[in-house]
C-alpha cells in the first residue's frame, strides 16, 4: 500500500483499490489536474487490502473500484465489498466492452460508474464529487428516517433491481448487512414478501397506503404504515417505490385514547345510570314512608302497628343500600371532594349519638361516646365525610352486635402549632371476624358468612369508610377476634378551628298549628304529592297548599297569586326544578322572585355538590324525607303573614 499524493492539504480521502499501479498513477495525475476536489488517495492493489484497510475504522469519502482484480472478478468484487460496507460511495471502473456490468453494478448499490479510457480529469473529479455529496445526503435521510422509524424501498421486477434503506430492515429486525435481492422477494418465507401484494395493487390503483401489523425476526409485532407507488421506466418496465413507517407507538397511544374515552364513556353512563335508579328508587320510597308515616298517626292496632314498623324498617334498609352504591360510585369515579370548614366536634358526636341510639335501643346494647382528654371542640376539616366514616363503622358495630355495649371514642394523638392527629375507634362486643378476613371486609361487597343468619346490607359501608379515610391521607384499621368483638380505628389531622357562625339566619321559633300560610308544592309523581301534601296539612291545619306538576305549571300559578314558600322536586317532564328555581330568581317580581325554594330531591349528589344553590335553591330536603326534618326546614326560612289582629 502506498500514499499518492494528489494535492497539499487534502480535504477528501479517496481509496482507489486497481491492481494496475501505472492506471492507479494517472487516475492520481487527473485528480491533480482538477479543480474541483481536493484529495488525498489511498491505493489498495486487491479487494482483500481493501477491505482491511476499511475494517480498521478509517474513513474515506468515497472509493473507487476496479471489478478485475488478483482476488475478486467482475460484479462479485462490488457484491463483496458492499457485503462488508453497505453505505460506501463506490465508483465501479470497468472496462470499456465491460459497460453492462457498470449499469448492473449501479442497479446493485454502486454510487457511479466509469470505463477505462473514456473519461477525463473533470468527469473523474465530477463523479467522485457528486458520489461524495450524494452519499452524505443518503446519510442524511438515513439518519432521518432512523429517527421518525420510516424506511424506503425500490424495486424493479423486470429489472430484477430491488434495494431497500438500513432503517426497512432495522424495523423487521434484520441486519442491513445482509441485503435482500429481487430474486429473494419471491420467496414465501422473506420477510419483505408482502411488498408484492402491495405492488401488485399499485399497478391497479397507481398509488396504494395501507396500515398493517407485521411480524419482526424476533417475534415482535409492530404496527406500521405503508405506501407504495409504481411508474414507468428510458425501458419500458415498472419502478416501484414504497415508504415505510413504524406507527406502533402512535397506534399504542390511539388505542390508549380510545380505551381512555370509552372508560370515561363507560364511567359517565354508569354514573348517570346510578343517579336515575337511585331517582327512580327514592320517589316511591319517598310515598311509601310518606304514607307509613300518616298511617301511624290513625287509629290503628297493635298488630296494625307492627305491620307499618316492618315498612320502614325495610325501608331504611333498602334506602341505606342506595346510599351506600351512590358514595361508592361517587368514591371510584372521583366524583367526593372534601372540604375545609369549622365545626364542633361535640356538636357531630351528639348528632350521630342521637340518629343511632334507638337502633342500639332496639337491641338492648349499651350505646356511649367518649371524648378523651385534649381533644377539642372545634376542627377544621370536612364534617360531613367524617360523620360518614363513624355513622358507618358505628352502624356496623351495632349491626354484627347482638347483647354487650358499641363503643366510640376519640383520642389525640399527636399535637402540633396548628394542626392536630385525632385516633377515632369503635368498640364493640359482637360476633367478631377472624383475623385472615380483616383484610377482607374491607373489600367492596364482601359479607362475612355466618350460620344460621343472613345480614342486610350490600357490604359497602367498610369500603366507603376507607375510602373517605385514605382519601384524606389518613389510615384505617381494624383488630378481631371471633366471639370476642371487634374495634375499628382510624387517624385523621385536623387543624384548629373557631366556633362556626351560622350560615342560616336565625331560627324564628316555631310556627303555631294554626298559622295561616301558602306553600307550592311542585312534584310530578303522584303518590309522593299526596303524601307531602297530607303530611304538611296534618302539621300546620290552615295551610294553604298550591299544586303543580312540572316547573311551566308552577310558574304560570307564580303569575296568578303569591305564595310565602314554595317547595320544589328537580327532576320533573316539561321543565325541570333548576330551570325554574332559576327563571324564578332571574325573571319574576321582586316579591316572587325572594321567596324561600326548598327543593326535595333523590339526587343526593347535586345536593351535596352545591349544584342546588347556583340556581337560586335556598336548601334541599332529601327524599325520602323524614317529616321533622321537613318540617324544620320549612320553620327555618318561612315568614308567613301575621294573621290580622282582633278587637
């Protein structure tokens, strides 16, 4: 091997591999003479040398190559260089009657060719120089299909051509150093088989895109995007080109999109399902314990008693059960939010002492509450969750409790400059849980099987609780022994609260029997109309009761004379309460337009979302309602017409 110095200061490298050290002198002499490429030329006098001196990691520009060498002849000295280095921009030389296989050798992978003695100093320079650029912009646009994972492919059936980018083998998995030929193609077994049946479909339609998921040489499958296109080739035959694309990724994210909207789908008519059974379900309870209520109050036996208690019983049975589905939905489809207000701590206990004692009453239990020391009164925090979680774990005590004593009890545990952490537990003396399904009953619908007896409920309650503690950052537990009761704990951090001013105006005491006064009633169903409309006339003897069953009806009575209060269900055909308690608000006189709304609703969601108040709706009453509730409700916000005094 031996250095021929064409120029000072060479900026190119060329290797020329001629066995012919008189040809390899001249072709030295040419790029001299020219101006248009400064050079340095590295000569090899056979393929073998060649092919070292490229192995040692030197780089060259470009190499010019001469097909009859000592090792190697004719168009095999390309297909073995080109073997080793796919991307070398190759000038083949050949001879002058050696013509076709320059042609051949270009359809092969060769940048150019030129014939002995039939070229000069520019067009050598001229070739190399374009080989050169041409090579750096192929470089180019592999490495940019590299990167956007497209590749490219051309092929020439009637010429027997076929060249495909390293990034079309890279995407099947198969090394590019081993290029297919067109014969190759053919096969039933190449992984590039399938390009037939899309040229085949080219030729009908001129231009062909499909997507389709393909098999890699490791067994991976991969999603990609395909285009082929054929036109005419100077001969007559066809030259097919086609693109393609790894999409599996974007393919993985559509499809994630998709699974994405169709959950929220899912979730949004699972939610709105839930909400218009849970409607369905308490406007008739609503009747049903409407009318137990009025039916207790007439004369009635002692066996007559009885059969109205089993009604009220079941049904507050089957109203705990939609309560406990609705929080649970709410809960998985992140429907709760949690608030930050003030609140007494005695206050919330005493109330919840109040709701459940006669539950316990009714089973003989020893029912208490205690406030350990330290503790104090007023938090800041979201009252409501927290009386959930203790009507619930405080529930299931007295429920799984048939003789002894439900216990719940409140502990500070760790106290800081604003903030403090509060252990909540609930003691009992009922039939216990073994301790491998602790874990267990906190498990949506799960219910500990028992001998002989089945207990009410869908097995929500635990779920729910934990639930509404975790969400808060807080932890739940529980300890158990079968036949020896059970406690469930939990920790929460509330901070230090200030006595919470009412946001209701003050009580203005109670209305007498006899107080005259004119309420709307809108509602829609029937039986639950009529059990409201008994329910208040058996309270207050001279009130005044306007019906209406749908929110159009209510405003056209609105128009026609005042009413002091007016009560309102929400969901209702022709016009619904929202809409109207909005109209209302924004398009009556003044004298209407002020008047209390109380609406009564069995979309305890909308309720507690504060969706009632953005329409005007001064307070809700949940359905099925308990008549003392209702009835202070209507205490609190009336402000009927004094009756004219007398002489």
């Amino acid at each position: 091997m031996t250095e021929l110095n064409a120029k000072p200061e060479p900026l190119y490298r060329i290797m020329l591999i001629e066995d012919d050290p008189s040809y390899a002198r001249l072709v030295a002499i040419m790029l001299q003479e020219s101006e248009l490429l400064n050079c340095s030329i590295t000569h090899c006098l056979t393929l073998a040398e060649g092919v070292r001196e490229l192995q040692q990691g030197e780089h060259f520009e470009a190499v010019l190559l001469d097909l009859s060498l000592p090792d190697s002849q004719g168009f095999d000295t390309l297909s073995r260089l080109l073997a080793h280095f796919p991307h070398l921009a190759v000038i083949v030389l050949t001879g002058l009657e050696d013509k076709g296989w320059g042609l051949q050798a270009v359809k092969s992978g060769a940048q150019d060719f030129l014939a002995k003695g039939a070229f000069d100093a520019g067009q050598l320079a001229k070739s190399l120089r374009y080989s050169i650029e041409r090579s750096n912009i192929l470089k180019r646009l592999e490495e940019i299909q590299r990167i956007a994972h497209i590749g490219h492919w051309e092929c020439s059936p009637s010429e027997h051509y076929f060249h495909a980018s390293e990034e079309t083998y890279l995407i099947f998995g198969l090394s590019h150093q081993r290029p297919f030929t067109c014969e190759e193609l053919l096969r039933p077994d190449c992984p590039f088989n399938f390009f037939l049946q899309l040229q085949e479909d080219a030729c009908r339609l001129g231009k062909v895109e499909k997507d389709a998921w393909i098999r890699r040489s490791d067994g991976e499958q991969r999603y990609v995007a395909l285009v082929c296109s054929g036109r005419k080739l100077d001969s007559g035959g066809l030259l097919f080109s086609g693109i393609i694309q790894d999409i599996t990724e974007r393919k993985q994210a559509q499809e994630l999109k998709k699974a994405k909207s169709l959950a929220e789908y899912t979730a949004k008519v699972r939610e709105q399902f839930i909400a218009s059974v849970s409607h369905e379900m308490r406007t008739p309870m609503n009747a049903i314990l409407g009318m137990a209520h009025l039916l207790r109050q007439t004369g009635l036996d002692e066996e007559q008693r009885g059969y109205v208690h089993s009604i009220q019983q079941s049904s507050d049975i089957l109203l705990g059960i939609i309560n406990d589905i609705l929080q649970m939905s709410a809960a998985q489809n992140g429907g709760l939010q949690f608030e930050q207000k003030d609140f007494s701590l005695q206050n919330l206990l005493r109330n919840l002492y109040d709701v459940l004692k006669y539950k316990a009453g009714e089973k003989g239990l020893r029912f208490s509450m205690d406030i350990g020391p330290g503790v104090p009164d007023f938090l800041k925090g979201d009252a409501l969750r927290l009386n959930q979680i203790l009507y619930n774990l405080v529930g299931n005590a007295i429920k799984f409790t048939d003789e002894g004593f439900v216990l719940a009890e409140v502990q500070l545990i760790e106290e800081q400059a604003d903030r403090m952490q509060l252990r909540f537990a609930v003691k009992d003396s009922g039939i216990g849980i073994a301790e491998d399904k602790l874990d267990a009953v906190f498990e949506p619908f799960s219910r500990l099987p028992q001998k002989d007896r089945i207990f009410e409920g869908a097995g929500l309650g635990l779920p729910i609780a934990r639930y509404l503690v975790e969400a808060q950052g807080g932890n739940i537990g529980a300890r158990s022994r079968p036949g020896e009761g059970s406690e469930f704990f939990f920790s929460l951090w509330f901070e230090q609260g200030a006595p919470a001013a009412s946001s209701l105006p003050a009580l203005p005491g109670q209305i007498p029997a006899d107080a005259s006064f004119r309420l709307l009633l809108v509602e829609d169903h029937q039986m639950s109309r009529l059990a409201a409309q008994k329910t208040l006339e058996k309270k207050w003897k001279n009130i005044d009761i306007v019906l209406a069953e749908n929110g159009e009806e209510a405003i056209r009575l609105l128009k026609e004379q005042a009413v002091d209060i007016i009560l309102m269900d929400i969901q209702m055909p022709v016009r619904d309460g929202l809409s109207t308690a909005r109209y209302i608000r924004r398009n009556m006189p003044a004298g209407i337009a002020g008047v209390p709304i109380l609406a009564i609703t069995a979309h305890a969601d909308k309720a507690q979302g504060h969706v009632l108040k953005k329409y005007g709706m001064d307070d809700y009453v949940l359905k099925p309602f308990e008549p003392e509730q209702l009835f202070r409700k209507i205490q609190h916000y009336l402000k009927p017409t004094p009756p004219p005094s007398t002489i």
